[in-house]
C-alpha cells in the first residue's frame, strides 16, 4: 500500500518544482524530502524524479502519481473538515501563504491572536511570492493565502477556491528629502514626467502598475533601479537615486533622508483571503479569516494616518 506522506511529498515537488521549496513548505529538510520520494520509487518499482539543469523533472509516472495524490488529500481534507466541523473548535494545522509585507504588517498580530484564543490551533506560515499564492491553495498545497490586487490586474479566483477581502493598503509617492516635491501636500499623477523611478523588476503587479499608470498620464517613466523587497527601494530612495510608490502595510518607519507625499489619486492595493471552497465549513478557516479581517482593519486603519 502506497504511504500518504510520500504521496504528499511527492505532491509538494510537483506544486513547488523543486525539492528544496517542497521542504520549506512542509517544514522538512530537503534531505527528508528526499528520503520520502526514493522509498517511494522502491515502493512503486519506477523511476520519479529526473535530474535537469539543477533542478529535478516528474516522470509521467510521478505526474500520475501527484494527481493521484491531490485527490487523497483532497478527501482526507473532507473527512477533516467534517469532524473539526461537528467539534465546533477550530483545531488541527493550517498552514498559511502570505506575500512579504502581509506576512510582516498584518500576520503577526493575526497568529498571536489565534494562539491565545484557539489553543488547539496549529497556524504555520510561509512567505510566497503574490503571483504563486492562488495556485498553491487551489492545488492544495497550502490552506490558505493571502494575496493583494491592484485596480490594474484583479485577483482571478480559480474554479473551488473561495476569497473574503481583508481591507485597503494605500500607498505613498516617496522622495529623497531634498526633492522639490518633498514638501508638496500632494502631487498628481501628470507632475512626475522626467522623474527617475525606482520599483519592483518586471512581472511584479507593483512594476506593471507603474507602467500603465504613467503611461496614461502622458509619459512612459525612467525605471533607473529595479529591487525585490521594499526597504531596499526606499533605501535606493534615501540615496537619492530615484523615486518610488510604496505601500503602508509593514512598511515601518521611512529611513532619514525619504519622505512620503501623497499621490493623487492615491494608489491602493486590494487583500484578500483565499481558500479551498471544500474547507468553507471549516472552524479554523473561519477562524483565521476572522483575526485577517480584524487585524487589517486595525492595520490598514493605522496606515492610513502614515506619514
């Protein structure tokens, strides 16, 4: 008989794609990864993983196999969801995707509420990039995510996967200190023609909107600086090297040196919770879309009186 937790490991490399992000997301090491799938290549007689470049590839056999495996999961997750359901308590592991500044601004408080209140609950979060999030909860590898859209791109909600919005995270134009817009109340869109931008690389929602938004106001914009991570665009900021929209949520302080303006219309990025519609019943689910919904409302109203 063929073992779940191999078939789930199995299941994690097919969604993840590579051996060492399925460990992160089940809370293995890549060896113990791994280990499952080669005892499951004895167990079945067939070859699953093909090494390519430095990655790994799934066998149509291994693909066969994952499927296999998502369904098992998916019933287990029904017969799961019915007895936490006729307990009425919100228990068991639920494990949670959340793009890095939710996971920084708005999980926090979010966890340790649900700690204190439901003692029997197993919260375990990952920080994911937004654009993989949906995918994961309607493949079943997470129970849930929180994602983020802009008036630009909405959220697709796939086929069996539910959402619940969070609330509004607006965003700031910031400048370097010295900048004549630096002590404007507000800037509109059409007075940045010429500016030298610094934003998120492209295939970021963040650097797609920057595009279409000053492509509309009449000027395609000077992207002299492209990074991941927030701090590092307001610290490119600091330097003088650019200006940037950043978002409130998990934001913190501005570094010396950067002050935020208001941009008008102001810029607002949209968040969600996303699950499985099979789990909807779930006390856990509700649970965590519960402390989501009270902690953004806390959050986001706080943001909104930055800077």
């Amino acid at each position: 008989m063929l073992d779940l937790q191999r078939l789930r490991a199995l299941h994690a490399v097919s969604v993840h794609g590579t051996v060492g992000a399925a460990a992160t997301a089940l809370g293995y090491t890549p060896s113990a990864v791994s280990q499952q799938i080669a005892k499951l290549e004895r167990e079945t007689r067939t070859p699953l993983l093909e090494r390519e470049g430095r990655g790994v590839r799934l066998t149509d056999e291994a693909l066969q196999l994952a499927e296999t495996a998502r369904e098992l999961m998916a019933i287990m997750e029904r017969a799961e969801t019915g007895l936490e359901e006729r307990r009425g308590v919100p228990a068991g592991r639920l494990t949670i995707a959340a793009f890095a500044s939710a996971a920084r601004g708005l999980l926090p408080g979010a966890l340790a509420d649900l700690a204190a209140r439901h003692p029997a609950l197993d919260t375990r979060l990952s920080e994911v990039d937004p654009h993989l999030s949906v995918d994961l909860v309607a493949k079943g590898a997470v129970d849930l995510v929180v994602a983020h859209d802009w008036d630009i791109a909405p959220l697709p909600a796939p086929a069996g996967v539910e959402q619940a919005v969070i609330g509004d995270d607006l965003c700031d134009l910031v400048v370097p200190a010295g900048h004549p817009l630096a002590g404007r109340a507000s800037v509109r869109r059409e007075e940045l023609g010429g500016e030298r931008w610094v934003s998120q690389p492209p295939g970021r929602v963040c650097h797609d909107w920057l595009l279409r938004t000053m492509r509309s106001a009449g000027f395609e914009p000077l992207i002299a600086h492209q990074a991941e991570e927030n701090p590092t665009l307001a610290a490119l900021v600091a330097a003088g090297l650019g200006i940037a929209v950043l978002p409130r949520l998990g934001r913190g302080p501005l570094p010396d040196g950067v002050v935020a303006v208001r941009l008008d219309p102001v810029p607002r990025r949209r968040l969600y919770a996303l699950w499985r519609d099979g789990t909807s019943r779930r006390p856990a689910v509700r649970a965590v879309v519960g402390a989501l919904r009270t902690q953004g409302d806390a959050c986001l109203v706080r943001a909104t009186h930055q800077p």
